[in-house]
C-alpha cells in the first residue's frame, strides 16, 4: 500500500508541474497569435486515451481515439543541394475533409490525455521540438507559426514554462508556510550528540558528539549539517566531545565518500532508549519492562540507543543488568541475552526533542517562500556543480522515477506532498533552463545569439540541435534510471 500511496502522489506531482510548465508555453503562445496545435497531459504514441477539440464551431470528444495523420500528404519527389532525392508533400486541403474530421478548424487547439505518465507536451505551430515534425517545416512559414514570429515573442514563449515553474514553486512554498508554517529539529536541541555512521567517523567524528559549527559558523538547523558539509566546501567542522571543544579538519574526499554512502545516514541525532512499545514475543517485555520505561545503562555503563546491540552482540550469554529509569524510581533488572535485541520500537525523534515552529501570517509567508524557493534553487545548482566535479562521483548517485517517487511519503500528508511539489517544480525549472538542446534552455540560447547577431539559425540547424539533444537527455534519463535499478538489487 506504501508502494502504491506513493506512485500515486508522484504522478500527480509530476502531472501538475507538466500542466503548469506547458501552460507557460500555451499561454505565451496565444499571446502572441501563434497557434497551438495540441496540449497533452502524458505521452500518447500511436494513440490517446481522451482528447477533445473544437470543430466548426462544436466540441468533440473521442475515447481511445488513434492518433489523427498531419495536415500534409505526399506530392512526390524533390532533390536537395547535394543531388539526393527527398519526398515532397503538400498541405491537406481542409475544407475537402468530412465534416468533423479532427484535421479541420487547425486554428484550435487538440486536447488530450496520453497513457505514458511520464510527461506532457505543448505542441507550437511551426515549431522544431521533440515532435520532430519535419514536413510541416518544409512548407513556407505562416503568420501563426513560432518560426514566423520575432525573436522576442519567440523567447517569451520558450521562457514561460520555466518561469511558470518558478512561480508555481514560489507560491508553493507561500502557502505551506502560512497553513503549516516551518518547523525544523534546532542543533541547540540534540543534546546528546550526534550518532556517527562509518563515513562520519572516517572525518573524524565520533558518537556522542555535539556539533557546535562548521569553519566556525554556526549551524542552527540539525538537517542543514550534512548539506552544507556537501555544498559548501567545508574545511573544518567544531565539537564539543567529552566536555571539550574540538577542531576536526575534514577530509579532503568527504563529499565524495559522503555520496558514495548516502544510504547509511552520515550523522543522526543520539537518543535514549525509551520504550514505546513492546514487539511481539519482547525479551524486555518478559523481563518486566513497560512502555515510558528508559533503559540508561547495562551492568553500570551508560548508554543510549544506538549502543544496545552491540554491547549484546558482545555479551551473548553472559550476564549483564539492565538498569531502567521508571518515572522518579531507578530499577535495576538481570538479563542474560541470547539474541542482540530487547524487542521494543523507541520513542520517535519528535516525542524526545523539542521542534520549533516558525509561524507565518499571509503577508510575511509572501516573502518568507520567495526566500525558501530562492535558497532551494541556489542549492541545487551548487548540486549541478559537483555532478560535474568527477572527484566527487557525485554523477553515481544520479538518480530517475524510483529515486524521485522514494522521496515521497509512504502515507498521504499533505504538508509534504505540496512541499515536495514545490522542490520539484524548482528543479524542473532549472533543469530545463539549462542550455541543452532540446530542453527550452537550448531554444533561448539560439534565440539569445539570434537578438545578439541579428542572423537566424536555419531549420537544420535546429533540426540537428534538436536531434543531438535529444540524444543527450535519452542517454541521460537511461544512466539515471538505471542507476535506480542497480541499488534496487543492491
């Protein structure tokens, strides 16, 4: 059910960031008089599940309806520069066609919902785009094409999915911010240090820790610890261990080993072992233990959490006592282990830590969620950068679907699915602004050159462009995914 809950929420994530992006397009578009000749929600290939249009006047629908043949037929054969022979083809007479055939009333939009969720697209007259519609950019240009249009309008439309990316984020963050307000674990609030994983205590910590700073500026936010460690080029980090501050110096190749064991936690707030509830057949439960019991020491160590199982995986049948704090009395309970754990689920990070809320009125969670959308696509460029950065392996830990589905919760919360929509919609934003063909950041580069030289790229250009780029972004979205599948079975 978990699985499902979060496959759900994804595609609707993702469903409604493709509707906002390609609306930036739609609505730059009509702007400026250029026909829009299908907006789809999904991929459909070879057909759709639904699709309405206005025709003559009248809305139609179809259900399952294949895809309708372009507005050109073959007219046969031309020879280009180079003497090679090419198909020629010529526009559909419309008005020749039955009355309600979809190829009618060109000057309105197609409708439609696809079948592959992964997507969505928003189809520009006269336009060079993952369509790859070569024949309708043989015919000469019309007014209400994209190619007809000036530079300026042609820009406007190819920004407008990235700024309503933008846009959607920033109002996103607003309204979490004024329902739910901003609520974070401060570092002032792990009192009892830190627990160190492998990696962690390769750099030089150790468990128990209490991190004050990192290169002497202090960090107020516990989860904001392993992200500036990661984007920040940290040199040194200061603790306070047994009583004493310390300076540790990094390692150089933290980032990279930090990436390369992402799974394993790095640091985690230490907690006490408090009892929350009993599993079935609880050792600790036949010992006499109850629910709010802590368990503070074994045979006269202190201890937390953390240390329970290894002290009895070293101390299998032999004797040992454990001693349980019970409201105001201290008890003390004889225990020979035979199995490395008491049984019992502890008390969540939120019942034994105090929170902090921050609460936002409508005015302040304005600002407050430009702030929040602003420093989030700040961190994932500095993200981008070390992906480019081949010290840091940091392109292994690249992930596709499964990885972004993962971050979604396993039960509905709404706080988190509007919160991850909008890191998502951020990221989409910056990823297709990125000067690639194919993605609108490559159509804004040739349109930039294009307002700066006064000189178009010819439609091979483009075509060519199109093409490569769209090698990159398929090469891209396999190395991803397949990184997915390979920690799957890992």
């Amino acid at each position: 059910m978990e699985v499902f809950i979060k496959i759900v929420q994804f595609i609707l994530s993702l469903s409604l960031l493709i509707v906002v992006h390609e609306f930036g397009h739609f609505l730059f578009a009509r702007l400026s008089d250029t026909r829009v000749e299908k907006f789809y929600i999904f991929f459909n290939p070879k057909f759709s599940l639904f699709r309405a249009k206005k025709v003559n006047g009248k809305w139609r629908f179809r259900f399952l309806a294949p895809n309708v043949p372009p507005t050109y037929e073959p007219d046969g054969f031309t020879t280009d520069e180079k003497g090679r022979k090419e198909p020629k083809y010529k526009p559909v007479d419309l008005d020749t066609l039955p009355e309600d055939d979809w190829r009618r009333s060109p000057e309105n939009t197609e409708w439609g919902l696809g079948w592959i969720p992964l997507g969505g697209y928003c189809k520009i007259a006269g336009m060079i785009d993952e369509s790859m519609d070569k024949e309708a950019m043989k015919q000469p240009p019309q007014p209400w094409e994209f190619r007809a249009k000036k530079a300026v309008p042609r820009l406007l439309m190819m920004a407008g999915g990235v700024l309503f990316n933008f846009l959607l984020a920033l109002l996103l963050f607003a309204m979490t911010l004024y329902v739910w307000g901003e609520q974070y674990l401060p570092n002032s609030a792990v009192r009892y240090g830190v627990v160190c994983d492998s990696t962690a205590l390769r750099a030089g910590l150790q468990n128990g820790d209490r991190i004050l700073s990192i290169d002497h500026k202090p960090v107020d936010h516990f989860t904001q610890i392993v992200p500036t460690l990661l984007l920040e080029d940290a040199k040194t980090i200061q603790v306070v261990r047994d009583g004493r501050e310390t300076d540790i110096t990094l390692p150089d190749n933290l980032v990279a080993d930090i990436l390369q064991h992402q799974n394993s936690g790095f640091i985690s707030p230490r907690m006490p072992a408090v009892i929350a509830e009993f599993m079935p057949g609880s050792p600790a439960q036949k010992l006499g233990l109850q629910t709010g019991d802590t368990i503070v020491s074994i045979s006269g160590q202190r201890i937390f959490l953390d240390q329970i199982r290894p002290i009895l995986a070293d101390s299998l049948h032999r004797p040992l006592t454990l001693g349980v704090k019970r409201g105001a009395q201290y008890l003390e309970f004889p225990y020979t282990p035979d199995t490395t754990i008491l049984g019992f689920y502890n008390q969540s990070i939120s019942d034994l830590f105090q929170f902090n809320t921050t609460r936002y009125s409508l005015a302040a969670s304005i600002p407050a969620g430009i702030r929040k959308g602003w420093q989030t696509g700040a961190d994932y460029l500095k993200q981008l950068k070390l992906i480019v950065k081949p010290e840091t392996k940091a392109y292994e830990s690249l992930g596709g679907f499964i990885a972004i589905g993962k971050i979604f919760p396993g039960m509905w919360d709404w706080e988190s699915f509007w919160s991850l929509t909008a890191f998502l919609s951020i990221i989409l934003a910056i990823m297709n602004i990125l000067p690639i063909p194919a993605l609108d950041g490559g159509h804004i580069l040739f349109l930039l050159v294009e307002i700066v030289t006064g000189r178009k790229p010819s439609d091979k250009v483009l075509e060519y462009a199109q093409m490569v780029g769209m090698l990159l972004l398929l090469l891209l979205l396999l190395y991803a995914n397949g990184n997915d599948i390979v920690k799957l079975f890992r």
